[in-house]
C-alpha cells in the first residue's frame, strides 16, 4: 500500500489525514494500483523531435532453440539437425523450420539476424544482458528498452508510454535504477478469456465515474492545503494523481484495452492463445498511442522433450500470432513506423540431451527484426555447419541494443546519472547493424 510521509502537518482542518485518504479514497475509489507506473515521471522528455517509431518485444522467455527456429541446419547429421524438417520462405535460398510455414511467407516483412553471440548462459543473467544490452552487474541494474523510450520519448497523452504483457521476465524489463516512474503498466491475466479485464481501468464495483470525480476534487482540496508546507511533494503527487485520473477515465485507453471490438476474423487470425490475443492487444495499444509493448512468452526452456514440445503448442503459436501482427501492422499502415522484434535470452546447443532436450546456449542465437524503418528480408550473419557459434559476421548483445535504439531514434551516446551520481550511457560500445538500418 502506497504511504507517503509529507511532514510538518498531516491533518487538514476537519481532521482528515491525507495519507488515510490516500489509503481508503484515492487509490481504491479510482480504482488504482498504477503508482509505479505513474508517480513521479520525473525527467521529461527531450525536446528534439524524433521519429515517431513505436516497438513490440516479442520475448521468448526461456531461450528458444536456433536451430529448430529460424536457423535449421538440413545438411548436418541427425544428431544436429533434430526432428524437423525445412521449408522455404519468401527469399530464395532461405529456409525455417517446417513448423514456422506463415512466417516463412512472411519473411519479407522482417530481417534475422544470425550470428547474434553472447557469454551468458544463465537465465537471469542472459535475460537481463539482452533486455538492456549491459551485462549483469550485482551492484547495478540497468534500465530496459522500453524503460529507456518512456524516459526519452514520454507518453502520448492518457496512455501508458511502455506495457507489460505477462510477468517480468526473470525479473527484469523495468527500469532498474533509473526508479519506478519508468517501469512498465504491467497486465496480468489472459487476453484470449472471455472474462478478461485491466483491472486498473475499471474502477471497483458501486464507483462510478462521478464518485471519482467528486474524490478528485476532494484530493485537490487538500492538496491546496498541504501546499503551504510541503508544496514540491505535493506538487508531484498532484501531476501522477492527473496522469492516474485520466487513465481510468479515458475513452480512448478503455478502447485501446478492449478486444471486444476487435472483428471475429481478425481475432481468430492471431488465434485464440493468450500470445495470440497478446500480438492483437499489442497492435490497438500501439494504435493508441504506446510507444513500447513488451509480451512475455515463457516455455522456451525445452531441457527435456523439445521437439514434442516445440511442435505440439509453442512453434504453433508463435507462427500464428507473429505473422498475424506482422500481415496486420502492414494491412493498417503501421509496420513502417512499429519496430517488431523477437528474441530470448540465448539459443540452444546442436547436441540433444538423455532426455530428447535441448540445454541452454548462448555462443549462437538469433534474432528478428522487422518494420520501424529496419530493412526487411535480410538474412545478417551465418553460423557454422553445427549452428554451435558465428561462422561469420558475429553480432554482440551490446550491437542488438545500438541497433534498436538506432531504429527508435534514441541517441546511444546519451548519458544517465544513477542515484550514485554516476554517469552511464544509454548503450555502452555498441555497433548498430548497418546492414538493416
């Protein structure tokens, strides 16, 4: 439960303590828990114009295997290549996995980038490493892409700059120490269920709008008060109060939330799986005004019976809702200026354990990069015959990282302060792929 400490006087005239009507007025009769969302979006954003490029992280939370994706390896031996077949895409020479056959039509939509390499093995160091670009640090955790864009870019409006569809992935993809106002509005639950709500648009039952109105007004009378004593903190609190206010009240955030409206065809397009519904809900937030989407989609992490595994519900999946999000961003005029990026935190080795698994890898992975101005249908780099490490043209995580933030029009060489007063860039050493850009 938020508290806040406003010292000198804590009572107004009538005795009515502000931090207990912040406990029992603000935040359950609007219907909020949205304060490490809102409060204090302190830092605006630059006043230079960019390029007004949205992105939607397509995370494959547990490591998804390479080989048995987006870089399959027909000619090696059994032992290797695994289970799957390959098909071809729309670029001659270029082939998946059979199991991917609408993405590989749709690979003129986005570029891959195959020789992507990195140190880290371990799933919560890998997964911070890739969401950031900066290699775990025990004493300071960095900020992540979508982090980064609502620090730089802002909000546009009532809405959120950056969402969170799922949980954080081993914990990261918030802001780390750049603090709270620029974690991501986080969204539980299932979007493919018929009951499925954002429960921070929806105010609890018997509050009306009106209710939150008149308790709107009665927080700003106190804050009138309050302001002779303690006018800056009150001041902050006023504008997430507004920021928070607007939200729930907003028709335009309600619509953007709301897959009712979405068509039956176009709905079962993406499928009826929550990763599915997710790619749906990601493009109308990203029409809305969103700047950064992130989906959180786990099972990636096949120690034992990958191929049935993959085959069976997550290689399915993900071809279904990702083309669906690509055809669709393109169909509606978005893909140009919506970067769509698909990635976990490292491949799979070529070898296949005792239990028909795959374990982790990260001398070799890849990853997809599509619209936001990016150049599509691109195949970067090469692995070896095993699909073991780069043959040539190795892409570090620190050159992912340039390359998004080169597509978003966010300057790498910018600095940060954290709390210590040390200065740290937005992307250190980082060498943006040119190839796509």
């Amino acid at each position: 439960m938020l508290e806040i400490e406003f010292g000198g006087c804590q009572t107004n005239c009538e005795g009515v303590r502000r931090r207990d009507f912040l406990k029992v007025g603000a935040l359950t009769g609007l219907g909020l828990s949205l304060p490490d969302l809102l409060r204090l979006e302190a830092g605006a954003p630059s006043k230079e114009r960019r390029r007004e490029i949205s992105c939607i992280l397509l995370w494959l939370n547990g490591g998804p295997s390479h080989l048995d994706t987006f870089d399959p390896k027909p000619d090696a031996p059994a032992e290797i290549r695994g289970e799957f077949g390959t098909i071809p895409t729309a670029i001659p020479g270029v082939r998946f996995c059979e199991h991917l056959p609408r993405l590989a039509r749709q690979l003129d939509k986005f570029s891959i980038l195959r020789s992507v390499t990195s140190p880290e093995n371990g799933h919560e160091r890998a997964t911070h490493y890739l969401l950031t670009g900066y290699k775990f640090n025990l004493a300071l955790e960095y900020p992540s892409y979508g982090s980064v864009v609502t620090r730089e870019l802002g909000s546009q409006g009532e809405m959120p700059a950056y969402v969170l569809m799922g949980s954080y992935p081993f914990g990261y993809g918030g802001a780390g120490y750049m603090g709270g106002a620029y974690n991501p509005f986080s969204l539980d639950g299932n979007p493919s269920q018929a009951n499925f709500r954002v429960h921070d648009l929806t105010p609890p039952g018997g509050v009306t709008l009106e209710r939150i109105r008149r308790r709107k007004n009665l927080l700003e009378s106190i804050d009138a008060f309050h302001q002779r004593f303690d006018a800056s903190a009150v001041r902050d609190m006023d504008a997430f109060y507004d920021r928070a206010y607007d939200l729930v009240t907003s028709p335009r955030a309600k619509r953007a939330f709301d897959l009712a409206l979405e068509p039956q065809k176009v709905r079962e397009r993406y499928g009826s799986t929550s990763f599915g519904q997710s790619c749906l809900l990601a493009r109308r937030l990203i029409e809305g005004g969103v700047r950064f989407v992130t989906i959180n989609l786990g099972g990636w992490d096949t120690h034992q019976d990958n191929f049935s595994s993959l085959k069976g519900h997550r290689l399915p999946e993900l071809d279904l809702g990702y083309s669906a999000l690509l055809e669709d961003l393109a169909a509606r005029d978005l893909l140009e200026s919506t970067l769509v990026i698909c990635m976990g935190e490292f491949g799979r080795p070529p070898t296949v354990n005792p239990s028909a698994g795959r374990d982790h890898w990260a001398q070799a992975m890849t990853v997809c990069l599509g619209g936001g101005g990016v150049k599509t249908g691109l195949v970067i780099g090469e692995t070896n015959e095993r699909a073991e490490e780069p043959k040539e043209r190795p892409i570090r995580v620190e050159d992912v990282a340039a390359t998004i933030y080169n597509a978003l029009g966010i300057p790498c060489g910018k600095e940060y302060r954290t709390p210590q007063n040390r200065p740290v860039k937005i992307n250190y050493d980082g060498q943006a792929v040119a190839e796509v850009l």
